[in-house]
C-alpha cells in the first residue's frame, strides 16, 4: 500500500507542474498579442517615420523568435517531465505503465501571423483631413501697464495722470477740514491711525499702502499724524500750550517735497533777477510763549533773591528772565489763554500721596488712580489741609463711592460685606482734577461778568447798584425796587464773596462801622433797624450782602419773636443741625462780636438776622431747594410785620443806573457817613 500511495502522490505532482507550464505558456502568448497590438495603433507626428518603422519590424521579428524559442522550451520541458526520474528508488510494479490519454502531453501548433498583420504597415500613409485649417497660435501679447482708473475711483488726480500730466503739474488744492484737534471725533481718527501702523507691520506692506487703504488717501493720513503730533504737545505742556487747532499740511507738503512735486506759485516771476547788494535783516524765530502764573513768578522770585544774597554771577540773567516773565504775566499776548496756578484750587496744590496711579494700559492711557493705602501720617494732614470745607464734604465723597458701585443695594448685609470696598474714596485723576478747575473757573467768570454789585475792572466800569458812600473794603448802596421798608440800604463787600462770613477781619471792621452808622441815622429818625443775610445757595455763587430794613420801635422790640417762629416752622422737621442758632446770648456770653463768625461755618447754606450790632437769630438751611428763593424768606416775615400786600412782597426787582432815591438818601445819609473821614482827612 506504501507504493500505492506514493505513485499518486507523484502522478498530482506531475498534474501540478504540466498545469504550471501551460499557464505560463498562456501568459507569455496574451502578453505578446497586447503588446503587438498597442504598438501597431500608436500615432505619429509625420518625424523620423522611417526610424520608427525599422525599430517596429525588429521588435516583431524579435516576439517571433521569442515565441519560438518559448514553446521549444516548453516542449523540452514536457518531454523532461515524461521521461522517468532515474534518481528516484521505487518499488512500486505500475511504475513504467503508460500515462491515460487525457493525461498525455500535448504538443502546442506552429503558431502563424494573420493576414492584417503581415499588410503593409499604417505608418506609411500620410492621412490628412479636408477643410480643416492649422489653428495658428498668435504670439505671447505684451503686458499692459496702462494706467486703468475706476470709474468709483476716490483719487481724483489720478485720471489726471491718465489724461497725460505730468506730475509737476498737479497742483493739489488746499482744502479746509471740517474738523478741529481735539474733538469728539480725535479719539476715532486716532485709533484709525494706529491700526494702520499695526496692519502695516502685521501683514508687512508699507504704511502708505495700508494708509491709502483706510483713510482713502495720503493728506488724510498726514492729516491724522499732524493730529497725533498736536495733541502730544499738549499732553506734554499742559493747559497753557497755545498750538494749532486745525491739520496745516505741512506734513503732506514734505512728501510732495520728497517725490520731487514742488509748487510753482510765482510762474510770472521766472525770469526775474534776485536783488544784489542789499541786506535784509534776519528776523528772530517766533517762539511760543509759556504762560506763568503767580506760583512760578514767587519761585523765580525768590531765586533771584537768593542769588543776591549769594552774590551770584547769574544775577543778571535771572532778574532778566524775572522781568520777561513778569511782563508777560502782567500782559498775555493771548488773552485767550488763562493759566490756573496753585492758588486757584487747592486740589492741584502739593504731592497728592493719597492717590497713586493705575498701573496697566487703560489706566496709562486715560491718567486712572486708586486709593493709596501706605499713607504716612503727614499724607493724611496735607491731604486734610488740601480737601478740607470742600463743597458736599463727607457726605459728597459718600455719594460719590456709592454711584460708582453698579451693584450696591440699600440692604444691611450688602454693606456689612462691602464695608472695606464702601470705605474707600474716589480718587480723582489730575486730568478730572484740571478739568474741574476750568469748569469752576468758567462759571465764576460767567457769575462775575453778570453781577450787578461787582466792579468790573477790565472794562473800568463801576457796578450797576448805585453807589451811596465807598471804603476801602465795603460800599454801602441801596436796596432794589419795590422797597418793604423806605430808607433802606445795602452793606456790601467790594471784593465778590459767597457769603459774608468769608470776609476778613478787615472787610468786618468797615461792615461794623456801616451798621453803627445806620443804626444812628434811623435812631435819629425814631425807627428801628434789622439787618439780615440770606446766603442759603452757596454753589449760585451770588455776591454776598447784608440787607438793611428800618422798622418802627414797636415792631423793632417783637421782631425776634416773629423770626424765631418762622424760622422754627421752616425747612426739615427732622434736621441735622440745630433748628435755631443764637448769636445774640453767644455774643452775651462772652464771644463778643465774634459770636456770628463762630457759630457757623462758611461751608454751609445759611440764614441770619441781627437785631443787635453783635448778633441774633441764625438758621442752617439743610435742603435749599424747599428755602424760599431770594430774599423771599425775610420779606415775607417783615411784609407780614408791616402788613404789605403780597405781590409787593413776592417782586424782587434788579439794580438799575440813575435811580431817583440816591440824592435823597445821600443827603440823610451825610451827617453820619464815615467814610468822609477818608476822603476828606
């Protein structure tokens, strides 16, 4: 059986490797066939044909020998596989039986060409179609470099350009912005003008390219850096800086200047000689002069001093710059230019230590501050000093944390957990600071141009109100129309105060003399006398006064009385301070005349009367707005006292020039004038 087995296995090796040969026999012929066919419809150009054509008869005559000598190949190794191993030891009897039929070798035809294969070959017709033309390419066109100007082309000059001028001969117009430095719109133009600057190093196109794209075109641009560079200068020197207010465009000028554009203004003056043998005199460049103010003119003051002292070389040259700058304070070249010194606010006064500056780039860029917490002890007594009798006071700085808290809330534990951050004060930048001095400066000039009691002395004009008798300090004039008492007057301060209790000791000793004047005059006619103060607006900034109403003796002895109750039924029920301020038991007491000048604070809206030259009853007004306007609140006490009609009463006239009273009230008013003793020796 062991022979048995091992025949079969030879005879499936042998079936296996005829079926090997006869495949890669196959192979060998579709190879051949696709080749052969692939060359022969391959297309040629109608160049180096008969090249070609010998290379394509080589090659089939090479298949054919190829082929030949594949299938001698495959019959030798038929035959090799039909002869029996000689090294092979077998036992096996069927070893020499012959194979079956199906089995037997066969031996593959001569293989021939077909009758289209050995034609003549297709390669040597020229074939050409009819009616079709050679498409000619043209030539390559030259670039065009031709200016092409768009018709929604915002640059104008350049379909001048187009037109075939020249560069030399645009003249571009000078034309007025509609803008000023500074304005509404300068933080717009600004920020434009930086982000071309960073777009330009960002992408790395130059700044005029980026620039053209954004402001639309190059003067527009310059305009802008004119902008940037005025408004530098006067961050740098201040509010006294006089510059320009509008682009001149001397910066687009340059760069015409650069691009080798210059204007030709005086074309009818070409052939004109220059003048030779004269000499013109060189003038000085103008310099921008810098005001100074009062806090400067004592620093170089006192340095010129000192150097005296010293005996110094520079003597000279600083009692030189003392005199220019005193000239210049005393006569400004631009009387619109006003410098605010140290004395004007307190606030710009000194090393503000109770602030310190925000450091990061919003607070760099607007000037922000914080509360400085590392105060020294002397910090905090400047800091007293500087923000002390300031308008609102505690309870100002109070509102103003408050409204700069978005969230805060009325409820107790609100506050209990923002104690610390409702502590804190606001601290104003220098910038809020300057701009807040001019906004006081401006009002108090509008307040002063307007005021009737106030000496003008830049148009050299005297007041409105008519003047009775003058002083040093202190005038007397008359009271307005419709008087509620006749013979009246007004003690009023030359020098314009908000009240009288900022007057100095000086301004108070003349005041006093004109109420004892007055006292004795109506003494003299058998009338009493009250004076009064109405000064319950401070932030009106009126000028302040003491208005003189003589009343007969018996309204004279009750008048106290009628203006404690009206002033105890005035105002707040509930109110901070004392309803009722007594300066007359002050001034019995033991303050004297300074009785009124104590008991009240110049900082606060107040209403007094005097029935005695020492003092009298006197009113803190908590809420101005619920105080009676004017000088109605003392009006319509002493109109009701006299029994005057209400419409009298309720008409507060104004000063006029020329009133008929003065000559009369001069000639009652001689006999106990005081002020003769000035004038008249």
């Amino acid at each position: 059986m062991d022979g048995l087995d091992e025949f079969e296995k030879q005879l499936a090796d042998e079936k296996k490797a005829r079926e090997k040969s006869e495949k890669s026999g196959r192979d060998r012929e579709h190879k051949h066939r696709h080749r052969h066919r692939s060359k022969h419809h391959l297309k040629d150009d109608g160049e180096d044909r008969e090249s070609r054509r010998s290379k394509h008869r080589s090659r089939d005559d090479d298949d054919l020998k190829g082929e030949e000598r594949s299938s001698k190949r495959s019959r030798h190794s038929e035959e090799r596989e039909d002869r029996p191993r000689k090294h092979e030891k077998t036992s096996d009897p069927h070893e020499d039986l012959p194979l079956p039929d199906d089995e037997a070798p066969t031996r593959t035809p001569k293989l021939e060409r077909d009758s289209w294969m050995t034609a003549p070959s297709a390669m040597d017709v020229d074939y050409t179609q009819r009616g079709a033309k050679k498409v000619v390419k043209p030539p390559p066109s030259k670039p065009d470099y031709d200016l092409k100007i768009h018709k929604n082309e915002l640059n104008v000059h350049l379909q001048d350009l187009a037109d075939g001028k020249k560069l030399e001969d645009l003249d571009t117009e000078e034309q007025e912005v509609d803008y000023t430095f500074g304005d509404a719109g300068a933080q717009w133009r600004m920020t434009k003008l930086k982000a071309v600057y960073t777009t330009a190093e960002q992408s790395g196109k130059s700044v005029d390219e980026v620039a053209i794209g954004r402001f639309g075109s190059l003067k527009e641009f310059d305009d802008a850096r004119e902008e940037e560079t005025e408004l530098e200068r006067r961050r740098l020197y201040g509010e006294g800086y006089v510059g320009k207010e509008k682009p001149s465009g001397e910066l687009f000028q340059e760069r015409k200047l650069d691009l080798g554009i210059r204007r030709n203004n005086n074309s009818t003056g070409e052939g004109k000689e220059l003048p030779r043998g004269e000499i013109f005199e060189e003038k000085p460049p103008q310099t921008v002069s810098v005001q100074v103010d009062a806090t400067t003119l004592n620093r170089m003051k006192a340095q010129l001093m000192k150097a005296k002292l010293k005996k110094s070389p520079d003597v000279a040259k600083l009692e030189a710059e003392y005199n220019e700058a005193m000239a210049s304070y005393g006569n400004p070249t631009d009387p619109g230019v006003i410098v605010l010194g140290k004395m004007d606010n307190r606030l710009l006064a000194g090393t503000r230590a109770e602030a310190k500056s925000i450091d990061n780039k919003r607070g760099r860029e607007r000037g922000l501050v914080e509360e400085n917490e590392d105060m020294t002890i002397e910090d905090m007594v400047r800091e007293e000093r500087r923000t002390r009798g300031q308008a609102g006071g505690e309870g100002m700085k109070a509102a103003e944390r408050i409204a700069k808290d978005a969230k805060f809330d009325t409820d107790l534990d609100y506050m209990d957990e923002n104690a610390n951050k409702l502590a804190k004060r606001v601290q104003k930048s220098e910038i809020n600071l300057k701009n807040a001095a001019i906004g006081e400066f401006q009002k108090m000039n509008r307040i002063l141009d307007s005021c009737q009691l106030c000496h003008h002395e830049d148009k050299n004009e005297p007041p409105i109100a008519p003047l009775i008798s003058l002083a040093t300090r202190v005038y007397l004039t008359l009271p307005t129309e419709p008087e509620l008492s006749e013979g009246g007057a007004v003690i009023v301060p030359i020098q314009h105060r908000t009240n009288l209790l900022e007057c100095d000791d000086d301004e108070w000793e003349e005041i006093r003399n004109f109420m004892k004047c007055l006292t004795r005059m109506y003494h003299d006619q058998g009338r009493d006398v009250v004076f009064y103060e109405n000064a319950a607006a401070p932030q009106r900034k009126m000028h302040a006064a003491m208005q003189v109403v003589p009343l007969p003796y018996s309204l004279g002895e009750t008048a106290p009385a009628f203006f404690k109750e009206a002033i105890l039924s005035s105002d707040e029920e509930w109110t901070q301070h004392k309803k009722l301020i007594d300066t007359l038991s002050a001034s019995k007491s033991g303050l004297g005349k300074q009785a009124f000048r104590r008991s009240i604070a110049k900082e606060m809206p107040y209403f007094h009367a005097w029935f005695e030259l020492d003092g009298g009853l006197g009113h803190v007004v908590e809420d101005s707005n619920r105080w009676p306007r004017g000088d109605l609140f003392a009006r319509e006490i002493i109109g009701g006292m006299l029994d005057i009609e209400p419409d009298v009463v309720k008409r507060q006239g104004r000063w006029t020039r020329g009133d008929k009273r003065l000559e009369g009230f001069r000639r009652r008013w001689r006999k106990f004038d005081w002020t003769r003793v000035l004038t008249d020796g």
